[in-house]
C-alpha cells in the first residue's frame, strides 16, 4: 500500500514519539518474529521496530519484513523502522488517515 505525502507526514509525526516494540536480535528474520511484528501491527497499526543486530542486512531485512507482513513503510532513520498496516477491522481501527 503506497501512501500519500500528507498521510505519510502525518504518521510520521504520531510515530515520533513511540519506542520501538519490536527488536531484531541475534537471530534475525525468523517466523517468531514476523508473528510478533503481526501482533503488534494488529493491536497498534503503527509501529516501530529496531534492528539491534544484522545492522549490516538491515535494508534486505526490511524488504522481506514489508513484503511478508504487508505493512507500508512510513520511515527508516538509522536502525529504526516505522511501519503502519490498518486494521481489517473498523471497529478495533486506532489511527483515522
């Protein structure tokens, strides 16, 4: 899903303030974390996530994580990652774009 400038401003600016919930260790791009990246992009639809290894993968990394979960990449500074999905489900929708 591509967004639109505005929008993408807009997220950025709600997402300044968030930690990362999800962190990339040692064991890098595994089922595990894909299914916890799922969770948190179901229950917060924006979400930051930070590489603390595989620093060197971390692009090729993010690719995969993107076209796995079908998140939308709102920014990538340094190790950190700002993805938003919406929730399929209106009702439990937490962000009005």
């Amino acid at each position: 899903m591509q967004l639109a400038a505005d929008k993408k401003r807009k997220l950025k600016a709600l997402a300044h303030n968030l930690s990362p919930v999800v962190l990339v260790g040692k064991w890098g791009l595994t089922d595990a974390l894909i299914a916890a990246i799922e969770r948190a992009l179901f229950e917060h639809e924006l979400i930051k996530l930070k590489f603390n290894a595989h620093k060197e993968h971390k692009k090729e990394l993010a690719a995969k994580i993107i076209d796995r979960t079908g998140a939308t990449l709102v920014s990538f500074t340094g190790n950190v990652l700002t993805l938003y999905r919406e929730n399929p489900d209106e009702s439990h929708r937490r962000l009005a774009l």
